[in-house]
C-alpha cells in the first residue's frame, strides 16, 4: 500500500533572509563614507602635476566613478524590492477609474516608486488604457516615471544635497501633474491609434510574495540594472571630467550663467536631440555646475535629455499619432522650462 507523506515547507525567518541583505547595505555605508579618502590616496600614486587639467580631470573621474555607481547599487536594490509591491497589474489597478486631479497626483506619485523604462511604455500605455485609465492620467504617469525616477532622486541628493533633491521632486511632480490636467481636459482621444483600444484587458492572478522572493528581485534589480546603466555612468562622468578639468569657469558662465535669460530655453532645446539616462546625466550636471553654470539651466538639459528624447518619441509613435507626440512634447518643454528659471531663482 502506497501512502503519499504530504510536507509542508516551513517560512524561513526573516532575519535569516534578512542577513545578507542587511551586510550589504552596511558594507556599502562603511565603503561610501571612506571614497573621499581613497581617492585621495591613489591620487597621490599620480605621477602628474597636481595643479595641471589632467590631474584635475582624473580626480574628478576617480572619485565619482565609484561614488555614483555606489549610489546606483543601493537604490536599484531597494528599488527592486518596492517594485514587487507595485506591479503593472496593481498600477493599473490603482489608476482605473480615478478621475482628473486625484488621478493625476497619485499616477504623478506612482510614476516615481515604479520607475519602468521608456521601453515600457507600449504595454504600459496600452493596459492603462485598456484598463479604463484616462488619458491624462496616463500621461501623469509617463511624464514622471523617466523625470522623477528614483535614481535621479538619490543621485541628486547624494551629489547635492536634501534642498535641491526636495525642489526637484516638487518641481518634477508638478510637471507630470500639470502636463497630465492640460492633457485631459483636452481629451484628445482620436490622436491615439485606434488599435490601442482594441487589445484587451488581461489580468494576471497576484500571487503572495515572501521576503525571501522580495530580496531576491532586489538582488536581480541590481545585477540587471547596475550593469546596463554603468556604460552611461561611465560615459556621463568622463565627460564630467572633461569639463571640471578643461572648460575654463567664464566659458559655462556665459553660457549657461544665471544672467543670461535665454540659457534654460537653450539648455532645454540642446538636450531634446540627445539621449541618456538620470544616472549618466547627473555627474556631467554636477560638472557643469562646478564650472559656474546655473543649476536651473544644468537642470533643464538634464530634464529635456531624459524626458523628450527622441528614441523615446520613437516609442510612443507606434501608440500615439505625432500631433499628440508634439502635444506631449511642448507641455513638458514648458514645464521643464519653468523648473530651470525657478531654480535660478531660488538657488
């Protein structure tokens, strides 16, 4: 007689799930708060004149190199746990059927702890949709998730400060808020391809995650993020050395300078054709900066590169038609232009 022993697997405990994730995140305190040190050490091993261009671009990459792909490890870690409390289906979830102005706000909010690709913004936009999303709402969202992710957050106030992280977040939401009311009142339904309609609505069972599950998808938001972002670090901090060792202060004053009121259009139109990420971005603004550029205009080209791109303007043409593209695309401008002059005002 063949009898079947049913077991049942009993819950590990959470501070043993917990351990590695808990040395890790001290490991990465005790490493993060001893760079400066560090580089100024292997700085002395230069065989190059302190007070010459390369020796100060080389610093310049030496310290931030690791400082920002630090600062990038941590969040996506935790960002990959958040993420397993907000998935597209829960996104969705929460946005259908809210109307204008609470919709807006909480997509805007969404759009931050969520931080999908502009790669996801077919399936993303489609199943808002499908969902019974307004169009504005759905704009709030896609208008956040890329300006106000949570790199650029954690980023900023790593190599800036709590204020100008805070100003940002405020100012960024007030965009995607602002761009998805215009955007809804106008209600310009008929500039989405009909197609989009058509497709419907799946739903996918929620299934109950463990911690365990949890810290596992932190470990593999790192390990995929991390890697796929480095090359733009790498790229964004080179070029931020360039600038922190080469260009003279007077040449980013009078060009970007606070006096010259033309400098956050300008800043805003030069990043619309360019193409990058907040975590490559932020080093060369932190250059800029440091070369007497004003932060409202470092700011607007940073904004316009990682908002209105033009592969992300690729995108969404297989959704939208070009006059909503170009809609969507001026409203952000004006937002973005906005942000740059309070900035310049403020800070």
């Amino acid at each position: 007689m063949n009898t079947q022993v049913q077991t049942t697997e009993k819950p590990v405990p959470i501070w043993r799930v917990g351990f590695w994730p808990l040395l890790f995140v001290l490991a990465w305190f005790v490493v993060y708060w001893n760079l400066q040190t560090a580089a100024d050490t292997v700085m002395t091993l230069v065989p190059l004149d302190p007070k010459s261009h390369l020796f100060n671009a080389l610093a310049f990459f030496i310290f931030e190199v690791p400082k920002v792909l630090m600062l990038l490890a941590l969040i996506t870690f935790l960002a990959g746990i958040v993420q397993t409390f907000f998935t597209p289906e829960k996104t969705r979830a929460l946005l259908a059927g809210k109307r204008l102005g609470i919709g807006n706000v909480l997509a805007a909010m969404l759009g931050i702890v969520t931080p999908f690709c502009s790669c996801s913004a077919i399936p993303l936009f489609i199943g808002f949709l499908t969902a019974g999303v307004p169009l504005g709402v759905t704009f709030s969202f896609l208008v956040a998730a890329p300006m106000i992710n949570e790199v650029a957050l954690v980023l900023l106030f790593g190599l800036f400060g709590w204020k100008i992280a805070l100003l940002y977040l405020v100012l960024g939401l007030s965009i995607a808020i602002m761009a998805g009311l215009v955007i809804g009142k106008l209600n310009p339904v008929e500039l989405v391809e009909s197609w989009v309609f058509e497709v419907p609505n799946v739903a996918h069972p929620d299934q109950k995650k463990t911690w365990a599950t949890r810290f596992s998808a932190g470990w593999a938001s790192l390990n995929n993020i991390l890697w796929k972002v480095a090359p733009y670090i790498l790229i964004g901090v080179a070029l931020g050395a360039g600038i922190h060792g080469y260009v003279p202060e007077d040449f980013m004053a009078g060009l970007m300078g606070r006096d010259n009121w033309w400098a956050v259009p300008a800043a805003t139109l030069i990043g619309v054709p360019m193409y990058s990420n907040a975590a490559g971005m932020i080093p060369v603004l932190q250059a800029l900066v440091a070369k007497g550029a004003a932060i409202g205009s470092a700011l607007a080209f940073m904004m316009a590169v990682t908002a209105l791109s033009l592969p992300e303007f690729l995108i969404l043409r297989k959704i939208m038609k070009p006059r909503l593209i170009a809609l969507f695309a001026g409203i952000v401008s004006v937002g973005i232009i906005i942000v740059g002059y309070v900035f310049n005002a403020v800070i």
